[in-house]
C-alpha cells in the first residue's frame, strides 16, 4: 500500500499540521480517522500518533529555547529565580549564647566570662546591645587572661569583662558543671594515649568534642575561635603549654564552685542560709513541675552554702 496517497489526504485535511503544532489535536486526529475506511484506519492512526508525538517534541523544545510558556520551568545560572532554602534549626542552647553574647568579632557573638555566668543565672541578658570588637582589642583580652597557676574559685570573676568565649567554650563549661568526675577521666585519657598525663591544644579539641552532644560539633568548629580566654588558659597565648590531668580536674572543680556560690548568693541575698522555697526554685528552675509539694517536704531544713554545694557534689 502506498504511502502517499495517505500523506496527502492527511496534509489536505489539515491533520498532520495539527498533529505537529498542538498536543491537544490528537482528539482531533481520531475523530477525523473514524471517517477513514476499515481497512486504512487502524495504519492511520499509528501515523497520527507517531505526527503527535513529533509535533510534541517539537513544541517542548521551542518553548524550552524561548524560555516562556513552557510546561516544565528551566533552570538558568545566573538567572533571577529564587532557590528555596531549607530553614536551618537552631537549637536552644545556640538561641541563648547569642542571646547573652555582648561581643561582635567579625561579625559572629561571642561571650565574656561575665555573659557565660549571666546566663546560668538570668532570665534574659543585661543589655541587647552587642560591642564589636577587633582583632586589637581580642588581642589585649587574650594578654590579659590569667594563667593555670593562678586559676581559682573566682576566675570567671577575675576575667569579667576582659574574656571571649567561644559557643564551643560555652558548651563545654555548660557540659562541665552537669557531667561528673569520672566522665571527663574517661574523656582525657582517651586522648592521653601514650599515658603521659597531660594533652595538648588539638588534642583538648577532641575532648572538648567527645563530652559535648554529637549535633552541635559542626556547629563548635564553624564558630571555633583561633584563640579564646579558655584555651589561652589552658596553653597560654602562643597555645603550646600542655595541660596535665591535674590542672585540668582542678579548673572543672573550681568552676563548680564559682557558679555553686554565685546561684547561693543570687537566690539566698548573700545571707547564711537560703530559704527552702528559693532551693525548689533553683533546683526546678527549668522545669514545669508543681513546686507546693516541694515546698511541704523541704520545710524545716533550710541549706547552707555548703549543705548547698554538696548537694551538687552528690547529684
């Protein structure tokens, strides 16, 4: 059976044109093959759609060339169309350490020592308002910082103002006042691996990483400070010092102390003793628990500094 015949009769009547330019023509094209002879109609049809399918092609890649008008959008480089970002969770602890920063340093916050101590025991920060800081005035901070030798119960104190802390820093002596002794003897002689009683800077880092949650140490080494108040004291400013296992047990104690002190005389009003309801209040602080049921088992036994401290000494 010839062909051309066919392609004429399909041409004359318009159909193969259709066919090519416009994908809704195929109801068109079999509407029009229902006229056709029994015989011819089934070669007909398998034309047609072959036509539709060609003029379909077609239509999608000049739509595609101008740019306009397409079915599917087209990705340019370069171009004005705004890629949809997934949002970035933020944890709680990150919300609060920018919260209480009061030091800009090229253009991330970071905390004083006074901030860290703020944030243990405030509700919301002293000022909002955040000092930047450059690479002159973090150099004298970082001169200034007391070495291990004159590490104390008051460092945070003594530092004050003149510190930075890095969130790494942050979450670190956050870790250190709930995790116990023992974790962090694990935790050092892991990194003590010729038994030598002491690590150096880098390998602090891994300590640091190893006693703080798993999520937040991509987050510890994008906000990572070159130098900051805590690791000049530990390895002094040119950070080649090595810190031994005593030194190191010696600053986790102190600093439990300080902040021990610091939460006694905010919630007692530097007296002797802190009132029942203020220890409830300082123990659930964080929580949504019902505090008169407290209240009825501690009355009667008022803490003291030390009954305070120890305590936390045995949690």
């Amino acid at each position: 059976m010839a062909l051309r015949p066919l392609g004429r009769q399909l041409s004359r009547s318009g159909l193969l044109w259709k066919a090519a330019s416009q994908p809704k023509s195929l109801r068109n094209l079999s509407q029009g093959l229902q006229n056709a002879g029994n015989g011819r109609r089934r070669l007909y049809f398998l034309v047609g759609v072959g036509s539709c399918a060609v003029g379909t092609v077609w239509w999608f890649r000049k739509a595609r060339e101008e740019g306009e008008g397409g079915v599917l959008p087209v990705a340019r480089a370069g171009g004005s169309e705004k890629v949809e970002e997934k949002p970035v969770k933020v944890s709680g602890r990150e919300l609060r350490y920018k919260s209480f920063a009061s030091y800009v340093y090229k253009g991330e916050p970071y905390m004083s020592a006074r901030d860290f101590l703020d944030s243990l025991i405030r509700d919301g920060p002293r000022s909002v308002d955040k000092e930047v800081i450059d690479d002159k005035i973090l150099d004298k901070m970082l001169w200034g910082t007391p070495g291990r030798r004159k590490g104390s119960d008051h460092l945070f104190k003594d530092m004050w103002n003149s510190s930075v802390l890095s969130y790494g820093d942050y979450l670190f002596l956050l870790t250190a006042l709930i995790k116990t002794r023992r974790q962090f003897e694990i935790a050092f002689r892991m990194y003590d691996v010729d038994n030598s009683d002491f690590i150096d800077h880098e390998e602090f880092s891994r300590v640091e990483k190893s006693v703080t949650a798993q999520r937040d140490n991509a987050m510890i080494e994008q906000k990572r400070l070159a130098k900051s108040s805590l690791s000049v004291h530990f390895f002094g400013y040119r950070g080649n010092q090595r810190l031994f296992s005593r030194d190191f047990f010696k600053f986790l104690e102190d600093l439990q102390s300080e902040v021990r002190r610091m939460e006694f005389d905010q919630y007692s009003g530097s007296s002797p003793t802190m009132s029942e309801e203020d220890f409830a209040r300082v123990l659930l602080r964080h929580t949504t628990w019902d505090l008169d049921p407290v209240f009825k088992r501690l009355r009667g036994r008022p803490p003291s500094l030390v009954s305070y401290c120890h305590y936390y000494s045995r949690a």
